[in-house]
C-alpha cells in the first residue's frame, strides 16, 4: 500500500532497557543509539501501536522517553503518522491520541488525517496476517500518501 518510490523500514523496540537517568547520562546504550540514529535519518516515520489499559504500550512510552532528552531530540519536525488496531471496536483511539499528545509536546509535525484506528482487527486479517478489509486498505493506503506528501514538502 506504500506509495510509488516511497520505502519503509521496520524498527523492532524489543529489548530496550528502561529508562534511566543516570545510564543516559554516561551514553545511550547501543540499542537506543541505533533508534536515535533510525528516526533522525528517516524523512517520516509510522508508529504503529495496540492500545494497552487506553494508552500506549509501556514499552513504547519507555522508547520515546529513551530519544526525547534534548539536545538533538530526532522527533523535532519530524513528520509523523499514527496508526492502531485492537480487537474491540474503538481501533485502539485512546493509544493513539496519547500517542499524538506525547509527540506534539516533542514537537513532531503529525498527519492529523485520515486517523486509522483499525476496530475488531480480528476479522480483518487473514491467517497470514495479511490486511483482507477493503475500507482499511483505502484508510491505510490515503494515510501513507499524506505522510509522503507531508515528507517532501517538509523537505522542499
Ligand atoms: C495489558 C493489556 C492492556 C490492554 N488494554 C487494552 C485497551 O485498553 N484497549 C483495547 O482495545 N485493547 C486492549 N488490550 C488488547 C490489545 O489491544 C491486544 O492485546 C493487542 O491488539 C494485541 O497486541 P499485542 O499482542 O502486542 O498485545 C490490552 C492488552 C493488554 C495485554
């Protein structure tokens, strides 16, 4: 669904330490230095996140708060797009607008629209994971072209 001549890259959080004060103050351990590094080379980035207890994950905050210490926070103008799904039928919303919270306050430049808040995800994937919902796919694939759009301009 990615526009022509855009690509993406997957960046796994796994495995991130929790953060610390006192470890960032003597460098960033190696695997936030390459997430630093990932986000600060990207011309725009996609999260993508379930929705844990009406917010994101845990593991998610832990990561942003990770590379959101100044100086050169990688978030600053960054343009931004959010996607989430959930089995129940708000499509993980409440993640998402804490998600845009956090990342307005680090001043990321945030795709407002279309939102893709994919509700009762279950019925639509199919066994391979493979996204089967028509109206999905066209909320999926506009969102996509927005933040490409968003990219270049932002790049002149
Ligand atoms: C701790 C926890 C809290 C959850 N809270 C919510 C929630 O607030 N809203 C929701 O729609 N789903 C909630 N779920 C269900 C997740 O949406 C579901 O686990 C997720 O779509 C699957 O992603 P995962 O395998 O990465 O957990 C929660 C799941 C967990 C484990």
């Amino acid at each position: 669904l990615l526009p022509v001549g855009v690509t993406i890259s997957i960046h796994e959080i796994a495995g991130f330490p929790e953060y610390n004060e006192d470890v960032r103050a003597e460098g960033l351990p190696e695997i936030v230095a390459r997430f630093q590094n990932a986000i600060a080379a990207a011309d725009g980035l996609l999260f993508v996140t379930p929705e844990y207890n009406r917010s994101i994950p845990g593991v998610l905050k832990n990561a942003v708060d990770w590379v959101s210490r100044p100086p050169n926070q990688p978030f600053d103008g960054k343009p931004v797009a959010i996607m989430g799904a959930s089995r129940g039928r708000l499509g993980a919303i409440m993640a998402n607008h804490h998600l845009r919270q956090i990342l307005t306050y680090l001043n990321a430049q945030i795709v407002n629209g279309p939102e893709v808040l994919v509700g009762e995800a279950a019925s639509k994937f199919d066994d391979e994971g493979n996204l089967i919902d028509e109206q999905t796919r066209e909320f999926v694939a506009d969102q996509l072209q927005k933040l490409a759009q968003f990219a270049r301009k932002l790049k002149g």
